[in-house]
C-alpha cells in the first residue's frame, strides 16, 4: 500500500519564461488556484496523507506562504529543495530520506488530471506491492510524448520516448507509483545527453524485470500538460468551464480532506479567515453550509 507522495514542483519553467523568472510556474493560478493545489488533489484523492513537494532551491518560503505544513488539511506536508533539474528520477534520491523503506508515488508539479473514475483508479494503483505502475492516455500526437505499448494483462511491453514510428496512441503521462527499489534503481541510472537522468530509463529497468504495469485513463478522463504558455491557458479555460457551468471546483484541497474525514468544517472555517474574501472562500463557505 503506497501512502507516501511526492510533487516534483522545481524545473526552469523555461518555456513559460519570463513570467517564470520570478515566480516558480507551481504557483502561477490555473484559473482560481495555484497550479500545485492540482497535483496534490491527486494524491489526496489517493488517500495519500504524507507528502513531499519538491521545490527549486531558494523557493521553499514561497510555497510555505500559501502551504505551511498541511495541518490545515489533516495531512503531512514538508519541503524540499532541489539544487538544479537533473531529471525526474532526481526526485526520489532528493526524497531518499523521506521515502525510508516506504512505497511512494510521484506526480509531476505541471501535471493536470480529472475524471468520474479517476478516483477509483487511484485507490486502485496505491494497492502496489511490487514493481511500478503508470498512468497512461490516449492522445491525438503520440510523436510528441513518451509512449507506451501494453499487453492484454496490461503490462508495459515497450516505452519509446517522441516515437518516430508508431506503434501506440498510449501516452505516459506525469504520474507514477513505485516499490522501494525506486531508490537504488535511480542511484544506477547513468545521464542522458541531456546531462539529465531520465524517467524512461528508470522504467525500462522495472520493465526489463516484468514488474512495469500500467492504467488507463478512459475517455471520460482528461489528462493535461501545463507546460507552455498555451498549454497553460488551455487548461486553465477547461478548468473555468468546468467550474462555472457544474457549480462544484476541481482541485480544492480543504474540499477533498472534508470529504476524507481529516478534517471538520471549524478547520474550513479558519481556510475561509486565512483566504479572505474570495471566490474560492465563497465556495468553502457553501460546502459547510449545506
């Protein structure tokens, strides 16, 4: 049972420069919240109580400002910082301590996800004992992503980062549930030309030992980058429709650990004081009121 959860929020934001240069992209607002309440709805959705966000380094306060410790939230939150991006798998040698000789999952600070079952699944992925496990989903440009071929028992058979050649529509996306071998694994990983140590090389590993599973996101489903600009915006327009037109917010935290029981509404309550007068305070204050 996984009950650990790492955020990798650091990176350049390099494609979203200049407004990154002063900002980490994590805390920039899709729509109504920052970009970071989303990927820890994800894990809180999994039930996932103890969690590590990655920072870049000097960033840390920045983050503590809208995010203490997650005693809010009826969750464990620290902090940690990265000294420079050296790919994804830097994380669980970041998070080595914090990991111990725990299960963990990783999911990527830009990552956006929603759908009716997406819950379901996520419970379902945190029952890994042995291995790992992906997300994956169809997409239109698979030459784009890191992509993923499975057989019938949906184990991984192949991952081909930007595929010249097609084989599958299966794209990787940023959210990944691994044993403790994750540690040592990551350790033995030697740099890409990129300098960096990759995310597919630390899934091969586990692929070539046939303990590489994978889940898919159905169509009712939605997975996001937030990478560029555009992308950014996009997302943040789906998320708005979404609100304005169902009434109820994607990604709101105190919501989820309401939900969850690790909470009460006198700790929604004080969210509501610490957020002040706001849109996002207004619908805290309806939940309680019902």
């Amino acid at each position: 049972m996984i009950k650990k959860g790492i955020i990798l929020a650091g990176g350049a934001g390099s494609r979203m420069s200049p407004v990154t240069k002063a900002v980490n992209k994590q805390l920039l607002p899709l729509y109504d919240k920052p970009l970071f309440f989303y990927p820890l709805s994800v894990l809180m959705l999994a039930k996932i109580k103890d969690i590590l966000i990655i920072v870049n380094k000097g960033q840390v306060e920045q983050f503590k400002k809208v995010l203490p410790n997650g005693n809010s939230l009826g969750i464990k939150i620290t902090y940690a910082e990265q000294e420079k991006p050296k790919g994804l798998p830097d994380a669980f040698l970041v998070g080595e301590k914090f990991i111990h000789k725990s299960s963990v999952a990783l999911i990527l600070g830009d990552n956006f996800f929603f759908g009716q079952s997406l819950t379901k699944k996520l419970i379902e992925c945190t029952n890994l004992s042995k291995g790992a496990k992906i997300l994956l989903h169809t997409v239109k440009n698979p030459s784009l992503y890191g992509v993923a071929s499975i057989n019938k028992k949906k184990k991984v058979i192949s991952i081909v980062e930007k595929p010249k050649r097609i084989t599958s529509n299966l794209a990787v996306t940023g959210l990944y549930f691994f044993d403790n071998k994750v540690i040592n694994y990551s350790k033995s990983l030697k740099q890409s030309k990129r300098k960096e140590i990759e995310i597919v090389d630390l899934l091969n590993k586990y692929r070539s030992k046939n303990e590489l599973s994978a889940e898919i996101i159905g169509r009712g489903g939605t997975w996001l980058d937030t990478g560029s600009i555009e992308d950014f915006n996009n997302t943040s327009n789906f998320v708005a429709t979404i609100e304005n037109r169902q009434g109820f917010k994607i990604g709101c935290i105190e919501e989820i650990a309401l939900n969850n029981k690790w909470i009460n509404k006198n700790q929604i309550k004080k969210a509501i004081n610490f957020y002040g007068n706001c849109d996002y305070s207004k619908y805290l204050n309806s939940i309680i009121s019902k």
